[in-house]
C-alpha cells in the first residue's frame, strides 16, 4: 500500500488526517510542505492546488484534499479491511 500525505506542520487539519491513519495502521508517508501557498509547487502539481492536506492513494488511483472528504475514504477503504 502507498499512501502519501502532503501535509504542513501544525495544521489541524492535517492532523486529523494523521489521526485516522494512525487509528486504522495505516503506513504512509509524509510530505512536509512550505507554510507559503505560492512555494507550493508539487502539492499543486499533484493536486491542481495547493491547500493542504492531500491525500495520494496509490492503490486505490485516488488523490483527494479536504481532511473530512480524506478521513470518509479511509473509513470506506480501510476500517474494514
């Protein structure tokens, strides 16, 4: 499984995604990205913006932003598996 999150230090939300991931066993790597929108070159190459967090799910071929959008497709993906 390749999971990948683009995600800043100290953001909330963020964080919430890490949460779930955690809950679930999930291993993942992280991308740490820069606090300025505009140096957020790959996270918008990756997602067509540059909010984070976001989500690359290799296994699944889905790459999504908005933690509680992330955290419904982990459930759905993951807590039953």
């Amino acid at each position: 499984m390749a999971i990948t999150l683009y995600r800043l230090e100290g953001c909330p939300h963020c964080e919430a995604v890490v949460d779930r991931l955690d809950d679930l066993n999930i291993d993942f790597d992280s991308i740490w990205v820069e606090a300025l929108h505009s140096k957020r070159d790959e996270v918008k190459r990756v997602s067509g913006q540059r909010d984070v967090p976001v989500l690359v799910d290799d296994e699944r071929g889905i790459t999504m932003s908005e933690s509680d959008r992330i955290v419904e497709h982990l459930d759905r993906s993951y807590a039953a598996a």
